[in-house]
C-alpha cells in the first residue's frame, strides 16, 4: 500500500488518494484547492501515523486549545487509517472498477 495518503471531502464524505511520496500527495493538494467539488483536508503519512492539515484548515488548527488539537488530530488519522483499511480489502469479484479520480 502507498505510504501517503491525501485526505478530502467530496459530497461530505471523507475520501482518500494514495501516492509514494509526499510531493505527488502535495502536489494534487494544491490542484485541490482551486476544486470546487472536492475539498482537502490534508496528508497522512501511514508510516508515522502523522497528519498535515491542509492550508485551508492549518489556522484553526493552530489557534484551537491542546485538547482540541490533539482531539481533532486523532480523529482525521482514525479517519485515514479506516480508509485506507477499507480500500486495501476492497477487492471487487464482479469486474466492477471504481470511477476515475477526476470523472
């Protein structure tokens, strides 16, 4: 499995690309931010188990409390872990292929 993984939302549901390296994740985060119809939330690096919030989210991220950081933070990475577990046993028996990124 790729070891980042880009974080966003598409219709308010949490969705996930995943890449080899954090500059590939980075660079389709900037393309993002200018799409209208998917928002990002940031980049998880399975590896670390670390998340990076998207600049969009990084002021309120900062200003909040410790707890609420902390509490925030746990709950993106639990997010992201559940994901990426769900795609890595998705394994479809019917022929049936997930839509394109950008369909």
């Amino acid at each position: 499995m790729k070891r980042y993984s880009l974080i966003y939302l598409l219709k308010e549901q949490y969705q996930h690309v995943g890449f080899e390296s954090h500059a590939e994740a980075e660079a389709l985060l900037h393309q993002l931010l200018t799409n209208s119809k998917r928002k990002p939330i940031g980049i998880y690096d399975a590896k670390t188990e670390l998340f990076e919030w998207a600049p969009s989210y990084k002021p309120n991220f900062d200003q909040a409390s410790t707890e609420e950081q902390a509490r925030r933070g746990n709950g993106i990475i639990t997010i992201a872990q559940a994901l990426r577990r769900r795609d890595s046993s998705w394994n479809p028996g019917d022929g049936f292929r997930r839509p394109s990124f950008f369909a």
